[in-house]
C-alpha cells in the first residue's frame, strides 16, 4: 500500500503544472536584462553596469536598479520592455538613466 500511495505521489508530481504557472521567472528576466546591458557596454566600448534590484516584473516590463562596479552614487531606475522576445530600454518610460535616490537591495 505505501508503494502505491508513493507511486501515485511521484507520479502526481512529475505531472504537476510549473509552480509560476503564467508569472514571469524573475530570475530569468534578470539574467536576460543582465547579458542585454553586457552586449550594450562591450558594443559601445563603456563599463557595464551590474542589475542590483529588479521589481514590478511582468512577462513584458521590467523596472531594473543598475549601477556600475560597487559605487552606489551610479544608481539608475531604468525601464525595460521585452519586444521581439529580446529586452531592451524602455525609451518612452521615462525613468531610463535617471538616478534614483532610494532603491531596496
């Protein structure tokens, strides 16, 4: 009997649905974001900025707290969409570059 019911359980849960269902995999957004920024700063010659913080994350936004090296005074909210299943600055969300004076780590 407990074979079974130990059957039954694995099988219940080898079959279950993602535990994110339809939200967005933060972690992977962030990674994403990240390796965006990384293309960006090696194309254009510049120090790449790290992802400190990401919030408010949907399947298609994202507001991303970056700086660059561990100098907190280089802290900017940007926005990022996802267009074409690639993320890129949000250029009509307004807060892209500007500094933000407090952020949550």
């Amino acid at each position: 009997m407990m074979r079974a019911l130990f059957f039954v359980v694995v099988l219940g849960t080898a079959c279950a649905q993602s535990i994110t269902g339809t939200h967005p995999n933060i972690p992977q957004t962030r990674l994403d974001i990240q390796g965006a920024i990384d293309a960006d700063a090696k194309a254009h010659s510049q120090p790449s900025r790290s992802v400190v913080n990401i919030n408010n994350v949907t399947p298609d936004r994202a507001t991303v707290f970056t700086q660059v090296g561990k100098d907190e005074s280089t802290r900017h909210e940007e926005s990022w969409v996802k267009v074409g299943g690639a993320w890129k600055p949000d250029a009509a969300g307004g807060v892209a570059g500007s500094p933000s004076a407090t952020t949550a780590n």
